[in-house]
C-alpha cells in the first residue's frame, strides 16, 4: 500500500467518565489509501465514532500518533487542526448537526466563507442543487425534514471538494428509503471528487459497498483486521 | 381534580432543584429588597419625626410670632396654659472675629430651653454653663463649619451684632434642628438676654420668636390649638405642634422615598424581564414533557395550572428572599445612616413597606410569568417529533391579555396610591411602558435588520460578520431578552443623568452674571443714607439697589377670608415681603392700571404681580388686606407689573404707595452687584461699618441649594444604578442560558474549519450589536424622559448632554460584550467530538 492518505499507528484514547478512567481505544494501527472507501463496523459502544474524530482531528489522541496527509495531527494545535479541515475534510454525522441559525445555503456556504473563498454562495447554491434542494435553500434546519437536513449536511461536507470525508452512520436517523438515496448521494460525491472515504455504520449492505471493512471490537481492531493491517 | 394532578406534577418537577432558577429568584428578590429597603429608610425616619415630634418642634406646642416678642398678656395666656414655656428668638447675623466674619442663623434662648431632648456640646457641658459664658462675657456655643471658618477655638471671643461674647464649645446636636427647616447659615446659640445690647432685635428688624409650650399628659391638641386661636390675635401667629413636629422635613422624606420607590419600581421591570425570560426557557426546556404529559392524557388545564403552582412556588420565595434582605440591610447599615442623618430614625422592621413591597413583588411576577405560561398551553404533542428552536411566535388566549392587562392596572394603580405620587406615578408608568415599547420594537427590528443584513451581497465572504448578523437575526436569538432588560436599565440611567445634568446647568445658567453679589437686610432707616454712599462709591461695586421691607400676611381679598378666595397659592403661604416706592421701581414694567401719582397720600393702593395676580384670579379694584407687625392695611389693587423672580435681585410681589406703609417700623434691603474678586473685601468692609447688618453670599447660598439637590441627585443614581444590577443579571441570565446553545455553535464551526478567534469575533460582534441597539435606544429614551422632566417638571429649557449619553451607549456595547466574552471562555474551549457526542 503506497502513499496512505490516514495513517494511524497504536492510537489510544482514554477519557475520565463518571466512573474513572475509561480506554476507549487501545492502540490502533491502521492505514487508509487514497481513493480508497473504508467501512468501520462493530458492536455498539466499541469505539468506532471517537476512531473516526481521532481522523477528524476533532479528538486529541492520549497516545500514538494519528497522521492525515503527512500532517501529523496529534501535533497540531487547536486552530491548526480547525484550518486543516476547512481545505481538506468534510464531516458527516448521524443527527446532522447543522446550525440552527442558519439557512440551509448559509450553513452550506460556511466552510467557503471561514477558507476566505470568494464566491462561496455561488458554489453552495451549486452544491445544494447537486442534491436537489435548490429550492429550499432558504430554509432554516427546523423546517426541513431529517433527509433534507442530511442533504445539506451532505453539500456542507463536500461543498470544499475535500481530500477525505468522514462519515459516521448518516442514515442511522433516517428511513430506509431516504437513507438510500443519502447513501448514493455520498458515493456519488466520492465519485466526484476522487475523495477518500471513511464510513461508520451497522448497515451489512452498505459495508459491502466499501472497498474494505475493518472491525472494532472493545477499542481494538479484531484480529483478522488487525493481521491485514500489519502486512 | 385537574388542580390535585397539576400539584403532584408540580412536585415532582420542583424536585429536580432549583438550579435553573438562579437567575429568575435574583431578579426578583433583588427588584422586591430595593424597595422593601427603600420603603424602610422611610419608614424608619417618619416614625422617628413622629415619636421624636416634640423633641424635634421643641415642645409639645409651638406658637411663633414674626418680628415681635409677646406681649404680657399673650405671655401670661401661654403660663397659665401651659406647664412649661420656653421663648426662643431666632434671626440671621454676621458672626465676626477680628476680619473673618460668616453669616449665621442665631438661635437666643432663655433658661428653659430646651423642653424636650439636649443639647450636646464639645467639649461636653451643659448647655446653661455655656452660655453663662466666662469671665464677665455672655457665653456662645457654636456650628463647627463656622468655627473652623471662623478660625477660633473654645475661648476665642467673637462679635455678633454690637455684642461680645465668648465661644465656648462646638455645637454638636441640637436636637429641634430639623424643625426649623433649612436656615441659611451654621447655626449658633446664645442667651436671648445677653442680645439685648446687639442691636440686632430693634423693632422692623427680621427676626421670629417661637414660644414653646410643654403640656402634661393626655392634653387635647386640637382643642388647645382652637383656644389659642380665641384667646391670642390670630395674625401673624402661627400655631405648630407635635402632631407634625417637622412639616417640611417630613413632606420631604416622603417624596423622595416615593421616587424612589418608583425608581426600585422600575428596577422590578427590568427584573420582570429576567423572570419572563427564565419561564420562557424553563418551558422551553419541558416542552417535551408537555408533549408526553398531553399523549398521556392531561388536560390543558391541568398542565397549566402545574407550571403555574411551580411559578408561584419559586415567586412566594423570590419575594421572601428579597423581602429579608430588604428589611436586614437597611437594620445592618442603621448606624451609617443615623451618622449621616440629621434626622431621628427608629430603625425597626416595618411591616408596612415590606407588604408594599411583596405586593409588588407578586404582581410584577404574574404580569411576566401569565404570558409564558399561556404558551405551556399551545404545546402540541406532536413537539416530540419536531425541533423546538423555531416556535411560531402566537398570540396566547385572549383571557391572559386581558388578566395581564388587569394585573397591571393593579400595580400601577396601587403605586399610584402608596406612593401618593399620582400623576409622578402615571407619567413614569407610561414612560416606562412607551420604553418597553420602544425597546420591543427595537429589539424586532434589529433582528429583522440583521437578518437581511446577513442576506445582503455585499456581506458574502464576510464570514464572521454575517454569522453574527445571521445568529442575531434567526431563530432563537437573544435580542429580545437582552436588548429589552439592558436597554430599560440603561433608560432609567440615562433619563437620570440627563435630569441631573440639566438640573446643574439650569443652576448655573439661570444664575447669570447678573445676579448679585450680596443680598442684604436689616438695613435701619438711620443707616441707609450712610450705606449707600458707601457702597456706591466703591470702585468695584457697579451696583447698589435697595428698598424698604416690611413683612406682612394677606389675610383678605374683597372682605373675604384669602383662601378661601385664591386657594392654596403660595403668596398665600405665611408672610410676604412688602415694599412701598413713590414711582415704579426702575426695570419693573406696569402691565396694567396706573401707578400712584409721586405724592399721593389718599387710602393705601397696591400694585401686585402680574403673573401671580393673574394665577390668584385678582383684578384691578379688587380689596387686599394685609396685615403688617398686627396691623390691619386694606389696600385697593391699582396697578399690576411684572416681577422677575428669577435673577435673584430685588422683587416684591406686593408695592404699596410710601403713605400706606412710611410709619410702620421697617429696615431696608439691598442688593449689591460687584466684582467676584471684590466680594471678601466687601463683606469685611460694610460689615465693619454697619455690625448690626447681614449680608448673604449669593453664591453661598446657591451652593447650599446645590448640594442639597447634588445629595438627591446622587440617592436617585443609586436607585438608577439598582435598576442597572437588574439589568446586568438579566443580561448575564440571558448569556448563561445561551452557553449550550453556543459551545455547540463552537463545536459545529470549528468542524468545519473556524479558529477560535474566528469564533470569538462571531460571539464578541453579535454582544456588541446587542449592546449597541440597548444604548441607542436608551439614550433616545433617556433623552424624551429628560426633556419631559425639565421642561413638564421644572419648567426650563432642556439641552441634550452627550457625555453621559455616550458613556451610556459604550457602557452598553462594553457590558454585553463583557457578559457576552465571560460566557464564551466554555464554548470556546470545549472539545467538538465531546460536545457533538453529548448532542447526538
Ligand atoms: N466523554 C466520555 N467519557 C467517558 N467515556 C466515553 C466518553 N465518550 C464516549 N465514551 C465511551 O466510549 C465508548 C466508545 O464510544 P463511541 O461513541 O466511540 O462508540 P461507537 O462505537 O460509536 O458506538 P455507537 O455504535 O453506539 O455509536 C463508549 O463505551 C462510550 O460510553
Ligand atoms: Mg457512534
């Protein structure tokens, strides 16, 4: 494997809980190639979205180190890591996280305006109308329903055309059917793009449409994951 | 039923604690202690003037007569009446030592004096060793401003009138001091019998005798007052007693404890909002219970009335808290206070201002709370499955207008008749509306601005402006709840520093160049030849007006009884100075009728003052009876002219022919115009040559008046800068609520590529706004409500002052901001994956 767009090499998280220290992830190595699509699975609670903020640089590893694109992101400070993102990630959760005071083309344009792009409502109102929504980009979050708001959360992530998109279950709030299209419209960005693509989810069908899928289990990969990973 | 449900239900959310109520129990107990505290000061003092009421008057009664002592038949009615009597003559002078000389209120007393309370002197001695003086010389005790003005010490000698005596202490508590009202001069006290060589009690001069009278117990006040009437001639005597020991005083302290009440009034406004704004986002917060509490069956009514017992809980305790602090601070400061006062007070817990207080407390808390409430009402079910943040604003039903409408009559209304201020009461309740108005406006408009600002082209790539316009002007914005508490605050403040600086400048500007240097009296007819030569041919003096000055009551018009004829005016109100001249006195304009030919010696004719003629409802023709030292003068009115009252020179409401007035014993007055530089000079000049004479410092006794409304000035600030806490805790509630809102804002931003200080600038621009839109409106506001007091109240030109308006506007902008700043530190530090975890 040439060139690896993450590489994660014995990454571990620990966080104080309520009751005591906590290991959320225990040492975990780990490359993506670039272009590459990869699917994270496994049991509720083993880990998988403080993984993918590890990648995100949204979560400060308490050891090993997490590289993006030969940054190394556990060096980073906050305000690096946040600029990092604007040119090179785009973020999609589960429950959308859009801003609520913001219209659906605002909160598309955001990413744009904070990189100090200069035509940043054109390119939103394209992206937004990639997804089919140009007519409601007026809208703000609560009055658009949970598949439209993915799809804006969708145009917000890829809106930067991003080296790599993280995603962590975007269909798990929504239908099967809404959660259909979303998939396609993702795949279909990474397509566009060339992105690299990191997918949380529990769905079998959708982790058969990844070029590869790495198992967590209790914070660490499972063994048959973990073999590959060292070749 | 509905009400045994709603009360369980009540319970059990009350038992999730109080947290979230910090700021709505704050708003309250501060509104509700300020004036509870407010309330008991006053009625601290009132109770004091009322128990101390003899000690205060001197004695149980008081019968003062003008420019005369009593007669022997006057004096033995007053022993056979009463079981003690103390005589009491009290005039203006000029105490003199060496070449400093200043002027003060003499109070001559003789051996029984005082009747009630003592005098406390320093060095300590009582009061009658004092003043038999020392070494052959009568004895004075003494104000310390004029013993240190003065530049002597115990045994130093010192002149008043053509008297010598001797200073022998400082004059510590006087303890009638407050009935006389506010003399002109540090007060210094002497035996009347030592006077007797000062020429200072010839007849004509100015000076009163107050005889008190000490009855035993269970006497009939009224009754005695009705005997005196009988047995004494009524005119020029004036009957006090301890019912009202201290009128002036006592009207004084009432009023200014009623404003300020009025102030706290508003501060409970301003904390209204707070309160509306915790409800709102209480309910908020349960809207999901509502919901689930609706799906499983409640009724409305039910749900209501179980927010409504949780708000009256949470108003029962706000109110205790407040009433506690208010009734403890003012018992905790008691001894301060009594320092500073030079009134009695019996500081107690007073139940009185304290209900008066809670009843504000309560009604302020319905007329916030009733229309949040109303909306706990309108949650649908169906809420559980959608967002929140973008609730319709709806009107509630029309029944909670109308009780809000009521329940604020009832406060206003209320306030009205507590505070006996009706019409101050009103104006100010209608201001404070047309404010709350104004700032609701406002605070729509700016977020209607800043939304479209945040649409506006021009502001694309300008990320962190436009979010901010944009987080202003969206859903679930503070504006309302910020603009509205800090924009009342800042206008109660405003309109305060606007009144009191135009309240300065009318001082200072309606006191131009040309007042006098000197006001003086007690001129005698055998002086006044001498006096004036004198003082015209100073270099330095440009101007000497004099005229004689007797004083008299108007106890008629036409036949009849004065009041009953021109009510209560206040040429009415005890004796007037009269004057007589052959011709009109130079610069008075005769306005209508004619001036009496120069050597007219037919029955006695008056000219009076045009404009308080015309207030009085007086023709020409018209009979006036006046009557001077216990002389009846019926005098026809001939002429009116106008009298300029305002540029402190010489003017008489009453001038009556030379004939009318020449033999009755009188001194003469005058005003003398002169540079600044020369006045000390002066003062030691004239005085020197004429000792029995008194001249007033103008500009001693302008400085006086200003510092008197300087110290009110300075109680209304603080009761403005009470209003402002207010303000503050509802601004600091309001940021406090919207931390979540914004660490998750933070979280968001910074996933999609923000730096903290791209952040900050968002939160710091949007405080700012808010700052901005508050002080504007506070200052327009503050502005009308100056203009209103200065022109409706006291009748004078108003100019807008700008620095205390632009410190108002950047006092604004800086507290939102700081509130705003000391609220982003979490958002600002908080970990996105941690935050938009918590949120998932
Ligand atoms: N702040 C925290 N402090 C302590 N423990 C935490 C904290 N945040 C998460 N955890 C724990 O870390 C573990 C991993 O959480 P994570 O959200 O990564 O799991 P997940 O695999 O995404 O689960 P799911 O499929 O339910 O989303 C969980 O056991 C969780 O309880
Ligand atoms: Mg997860």
């Amino acid at each position: 494997m040439t060139d690896p767009v993450i590489s994660l090499n014995d990454v571990r998280l620990s966080l104080d809980g309520n009751a005591g220290r906590v290991d959320i992830l225990r040492g975990i190595t780990l490359d993506v190639a670039r272009g590459e699509t990869l699917g994270l699975v496994g049991p509720s609670g083993s880990g998988k979205s403080s993984l993918l903020m590890l990648m995100g640089g949204l979560e400060r590893a308490t050891g090993g180190r997490v590289s993006v694109l030969g940054h190394d992101l556990t060096a980073m400070g906050e305000d690096a890591l946040a600029r990092f993102r604007r040119h090179h990630m785009g973020v999609v959760f589960q429950s959308f996280h859009l801003i609520a005071t913001m219209t659906a083309l605002e909160n598309v344009a955001t990413p744009l305006e904070l990189a100090g792009v200069g035509d940043a409502f054109q390119r939103a109102e394209a992206e937004l109308a990639a997804m089919g929504l140009a007519d409601r980009a007026g809208h703000y979050p609560a009055q658009l329903s949970g598949g439209e708001q993915q799809r804006v959360a969708l145009a917000r992530a890829a809106v930067s055309h991003p080296d790599i998109l993280l995603a962590d279950e975007p269909t798990g709030n929504l239908d099967g059917t809404t959660g259909q299209s979303i998939m396609d419209l993702l795949f279909g960005l990474r397509d566009r793009y060339g992105s690299t693509l990191v997918l949380v989810t529990h769905a079998p069908d959708l982790a058969a449409r990844c070029d590869r899928v790495v198992h967590l289990v209790d914070g660490a990969l499972a063994a048959a994951d973990a073999r590959d990973a060292a070749e | 039923m509905s009400l045994k449900n709603a009360a369980r239900i009540a319970r059990r959310e009350l038992r999730g604690g109080l947290g979230g109520f910090r700021i709505f129990l704050a708003c309250l107990a501060l509104g509700v202690a300020a004036i509870a505290a407010v309330g008991s000061v006053r009625q601290s003092i009132e109770t004091g003037l009322e128990r101390e009421g003899a000690v205060i008057l001197g004695g149980d009664a008081e019968i003062e007569l003008t420019y005369r002592f009593a007669s022997e038949r006057e004096r033995a009615w007053m022993d056979n009446a009463a079981s003690a009597v103390s005589e009491v003559v009290d005039f203006r002078s000029m105490a003199v030592v060496g070449q400093e000389r200043g002027l003060t209120q003499v109070k001559g007393v003789d051996a029984a004096y005082p009747l009630y309370g003592t005098v406390q002197l320093d060095p300590a001695m009582p009061l009658s060793d004092a003043l038999a003086g020392r070494d052959g010389l009568a004895g004075a005790v003494m104000d310390g401003v004029l013993v240190d003005r003065l530049l002597i010490e115990p045994g130093d000698r010192l002149r008043i009138g053509a008297q010598e005596f001797v200073l022998m202490a400082r004059l510590i508590r006087e303890p009638d001091a407050a009935g006389g009202g506010f003399g002109l001069g540090p007060r210094t006290i002497v035996a009347t019998d030592a006077l007797a060589g000062s020429g200072l009690l010839e007849p004509g001069t100015l000076y009163e005798t107050e005889y008190r009278l000490r009855f035993g117990d269970g006497i009939d006040l009224g009754a005695m007052e009705a005997a005196a009437g009988a047995a004494l001639p009524a005119a020029g005597m004036r009957w006090r007693d301890r019912r009202n020991g201290a009128p002036g005083v006592s009207e004084f302290v009432e009023r200014l404890g009623a404003f300020l009440v009025l102030v706290g009034l508003a501060g409970l406004a301003v904390g209204g909002i707070g309160v509306s704004a915790a409800v709102r986002a209480y309910l908020d917060e349960k809207t999901a219970v509502i919901a689930t509490l609706k799906t499983l069956g409640a009724e409305t009514r039910t749900i209501f009335l179980a927010y409504a017992i949780q708000i009256a809980v949470l108003t029962g305790l706000g109110i205790a808290i407040g009433l506690v602090l208010g009734a403890l601070v003012p018992l905790a400061l008691a001894p301060l206070i009594k320092a500073q006062l030079p009134l009695p007070a019996v500081f107690a817990i007073h139940p009185g201002p304290l209900a008066e207080a809670a009843l504000y407390g309560a009604l302020a808390a319905a007329i916030f709370t009733l229309w949040p409430l109303a909306r706990a009402e309108q949650v649908r079910p169906a809420a559980l499955f959608r967002d929140g943040a973008l609730a319709q604003f709806r009107w509630p039903r029309w029944p909670y207008l109308v009780i809000t409408a009521l329940l604020l009559v009832v406060l206003v209304g209320s306030a009205a008749l507590l505070s006996g201020l009706e019409r101050l009461t009103l104006w100010s309740a209608a201001g404070l509306f047309a404010a709350f108005l104004v700032l609701l406006v406002m605070a729509f408009a700016t977020r209607k601005l800043a939304a479209r600002a945040a649409r506006a082209r021009l502001l694309r790539g300008r990320s962190t402006l436009r979010m901010a316009l944009g987080s202003v002007g969206g859903p679930g914005s503070e504006a309302g709840s910020v603009v509205l508490s800090l924009g009342l605050g800042l206008t109660v403040l405003a309109a305060v520093g606007q009144i009191d600086s135009n309240l300065r400048s009318a001082i200072a500007r309606d006191l131009p160049d040309i007042a006098p240097s000197y006001f003086v009296v007690d001129i005698q007819n055998d002086q006044l030849a001498e006096f004036l030569t004198r003082a015209r041919d100073d270099a330095q003096v440009s101007r000497v007006e004099t005229a004689p000055m007797l004083r008299g009551v108007i106890t008629q018009i036409n036949g009849q009884p004065a009041r009953a004829v021109a009510g209560d005016h206040w040429v009415l109100q005890g004796d007037r100075g009269i004057t007589y001249s052959a011709s009109p006195p130079s610069g008075a304009r005769v306005t209508d009728g004619t001036w009496w030919p120069p050597d007219y010696s037919g029955a006695p004719q008056v000219s009076f003052a045009a404009e308080e003629a015309q207030e009085m409802g007086l023709k020409l023709g018209d009979d006036i009876t006046i009557n001077v030292l216990g002389r009846d003068i019926t005098a026809t009115i001939t002429s009116f002219r106008d009298v300029d009252f305002s540029t402190a020179g010489i003017g008489f409401v009453l001038s009556m022919n030379p004939g009318a007035l020449q033999g009755a014993p009188h001194t003469h007055i005058a005003t003398i115009y002169a540079d600044q530089a020369a006045e000390a000079r002066l003062l030691r000049d004239l005085g020197a040559a004429f000792p029995n004479i008194t001249l007033i410092g103008v500009r001693d006794a302008i400085e006086r008046v200003a510092g008197m409304l300087a110290g009110i000035a300075a109680a209304v600030t603080y009761g403005a800068l009470a209003t402002l806490l207010t303000g503050l805790i509802v601004l600091i509630g309001a940021a406090a609520a919207g931390e979540r809102a914004r660490t998750y804002e933070a979280a968001i931003l910074k996933t999609l590529g923000a730096t903290r200080g791209t952040i900050l600038l968002n939160f710091a621009l949007r405080a700012a706004m808010f700052g901005l839109a508050a002080g504007l409106v506070a200052v327009a506001a503050g502005g009308v409500a100056g203009w209103a007091v200065t022109h409706f109240v006291m009748d004078s030109s108003f100019e807008f002052e700008p620095v205390s308006a632009i410190a108002i506007v950047t006092g604004g902008v800086a507290t939102t901001l700081l509130a705003g700043l000391g609220f982003a530190w979490r958002p600002l530090a908080a970990r996105p994956a941690q935050v938009l975890r918590a949120s998932e």
